[in-house]
C-alpha cells in the first residue's frame, strides 16, 4: 500500500448514488457517509511526469464550477468539502476509498512540543551557567 496524491471527499448518498440493495441497508448508508471517497489518485511516478500542477488545476476548475452551478440555483454547496492529501487508497463496496496519511501532521506536532517545550530548558540562563559549571545534567 503506497501512499498517493488524492482528491476526497466524504461520501454522499445524494452525490456518489447507491445501489437498490445499499439504499435498503440504513447502516451501510450511516458507515459509508463517514468514508473518504476518492475523486482522483495519483501516484508517485504520475506525478513526475504529468506534474501536480494539472491536478492543482483541475481542483480549482471542480470547485469554481461547483460554486457557480451552486449560485445560479441558490442551494448549499456540497463539494465545499473536496480536499487535497495524502492518503492510502482502498477499494470496498466497488468503491475507491482513502484513509488520509497523518504522518507530517504528527512531524509537525512533536517538533512543536519539542521546540517550545524543551528547547527554552536548554537555552534558559539559569541552566547555561549551571552545564557551564558542573557540565552536562544527569539523566
């Protein structure tokens, strides 16, 4: 399972449609709708020759499309939600689904906690002169 460039968005019955023995089945339908479903998937060596920028373009072009056809029949915008991640793609139900890759959010979390937790103990004056005087700290 590789993780890929994907265009989602959270399933809709309206929207993605159902069969007449999913439409049935209240809990399918419930589970479902809190599913990631893909619009496009890209892989690592699409990207180098297409380019994301294609991707990027058709994103913007979807949703300015959306909005306007939105704006002339005066009613909610459901594609508001579409969303650009990385994500590991899966097929069920003969659908594409995706489960968003969190990896760079968690990066980003633990550097944070580190650079604003304890990065001011080490720089602090009182502990400089302290390691300046008797070395490192004890473990």
């Amino acid at each position: 399972m590789a993780i890929q460039v994907i265009i989602y968005q959270k399933w809709n019955q309206t929207l993605h449609g159902v069969s007449p023995q999913e439409s049935q089945n209240a809990k399918l339908i419930n589970y479902m709708e809190k599913k990631n479903f893909v619009m496009i998937a890209v892989e690592e060596n699409e990207l180098i020759y297409d380019g994301i920028e294609y991707y990027i373009d058709w994103y913007r072009r979807y949703n300015l499309d959306m909005t306007l056809y939105n704006m002339d029949n005066s009613i909610l915008n459901p594609f508001d939600s579409v969303k650009i991640s990385l994500g590991y793609l899966y097929t069920w139900k003969d659908r594409s689904f995706c489960r968003e890759f969190k990896g760079i959010q968690k990066f980003q979390k633990m550097w944070r906690e580190f650079h604003y937790k304890k990065l001011p103990k080490y720089k602090s004056i009182k502990n400089l002169n302290h390691r300046r005087l008797f070395g490192k700290f004890k473990r």
